[in-house]
C-alpha cells in the first residue's frame, strides 16, 4: 500500500493541551519509526465520526491519534480512567479533552455520554474496542466489546474500522522501555465506513450489538492482515 495523507483546513477545535501532546508526539515519534498512512481518505473531515482501532501498544494512541489529527481531525480518544489519576498526565488528558473510562466498573458504559455529547459537536471519537491490548500471542485482534457499535446506533455517526501495526515492535507491551528504530516503519489503516444500516434503532438489542461487533472486529482483522501483508485467521484469530 502507498503511503497516502491528506490535509485540509482542520473542522475540530484543538485547544492548547492538546496542541502540547501534539507537539511532543511529532518531536518524539521520529525515534520509534517512520509514520505511514493509508485510506485517509475514508476519514471525514467534517461531521461526527467514530474510529475504532486494534491495540497492541502503549505506542498505538499516539500513532493513531497523529494520523488522524494529519488529516485534518482533531481525536477524542476513550481512555482507561487510570491514566486520568497520574500527576500532570491526568490533567493535560482533560485539558486536551480526552474521555476517562473505568474499564472494570459496571458504569464503564457511562463514557459513552460525553462520548456522545463529542459527536453531537461534530468531533471525532477514538477508541480500542477489545478494551486492553490483545493477548493473542500472534497479534491478531480479540473479540470487542460492544461500546463501539453502540455509540454509532446511538449517534448514526459513521463508525470507521482502523488498525495499526509496527507499534508492538517498537514498545512491546511486556517490556519497560521501548525499542528506538528510526529507520522501522510503523503504519495505520482506515476502512470504509463499516454498513450497520440493518441495525438501525437496536441500539439496546444485545443480539444487533454482538452482530455488528462482529462486523467491526472482521473488518480490523482484514486490516491488520493488509498491513502485515499476511492472510488473516477470520473468527479463529479472535481469541475471548
């Protein structure tokens, strides 16, 4: 796949914490990789949109969120609330408008309201559906959960599948300090909006949730087995 990137007169407001992020993220990357684009053009860039991405790194937001930010987005990632309590960290994570979620509460499903109060300002969500980094011991993404599509039924925001790769090389989530390769290439994908259509209004149908779930998982999966330029397992490579 090409390298491809588009810019355009940015439609989210970016306020100066998130500038801040932005700015350390472009000084910092460099070390790691070379960052490549690809589908940015499935990427509005305007209205609401959500982005659901697979997660293999510590190193996967800030990739993820500078793709989208190149091209012409500002991201409002969904966040376990425990960075939110980190001295300075937490503080600069609101500050830039990031969204806290307590991944072990039953009111983990409460992030979904100012989730939805971003698309309803016409911004742009980002989140990891399988909720922590994958523990398949090949890469491949797990089984989501169903917070993703249930705030596209929700919102009738378009819900875009992504994924990354080459960010587990460069910071391996069992180690503690990552692996500086300039000349590695890290890179991200979008898809095309993924067709929930057939769902519409089931927002609270368990059934609908795990369907489209499924739907959005495959289509990572495919992702991912572009980037790595290998065949992808289907439902086998989904572990629980």
């Amino acid at each position: 796949m090409a390298r491809s990137q588009r810019r355009g007169p940015r439609t989210d407001h970016a306020g100066a914490a998130f500038i801040f992020i932005t700015w350390v993220v472009r000084l910092a990357f460099p070390l790691f990789g070379r960052r490549r684009y690809h589908g940015v053009d499935n990427l509005p860039v305007q209205g609401p949109v959500i982005v659901a991405c697979n997660h293999i790194s510590l190193l996967d937001p800030p990739m993820l969120g500078a793709a989208v930010f190149d091209n012409s987005r500002v991201p409002r990632f969904l966040g376990k609330a425990s960075l939110f309590r980190v001295p300075f960290v937490g503080a600069v994570l609101r500050s830039a408008g990031q969204i806290p979620v307590e991944r072990t509460s039953v009111n983990a499903s409460a992030a979904l309201v100012p989730a939805g109060k971003v698309l309803d300002a016409g911004g742009c969500v980002v989140l990891f559906p399988e909720g922590t980094f994958t523990h398949d011991p090949d890469g491949w993404p797990m089984r989501g959960k169903t917070g993703a599509v249930r705030l596209a039924l929700l919102s009738g925001a378009p819900l875009i599948p992504a994924a990354v790769w080459g960010t587990a090389h460069a910071y391996p989530t069992k180690t503690l300090l990552p692996r500086f390769n300039p000349g590695r290439t890290i890179s991200s994908v979008f898809a095309e909006p993924l067709d929930l259509s057939d769902l519409q209004g089931r927002a609270e149908d368990p059934e609908a949730l795990r369907e489209g779930t499924r739907r959005l998982m495959a289509a990572i999966t495919e992702l991912v087995a572009q980037l790595r330029d290998e065949p992808s397992p289907g439902s086998a490579g989904m572990g629980a």
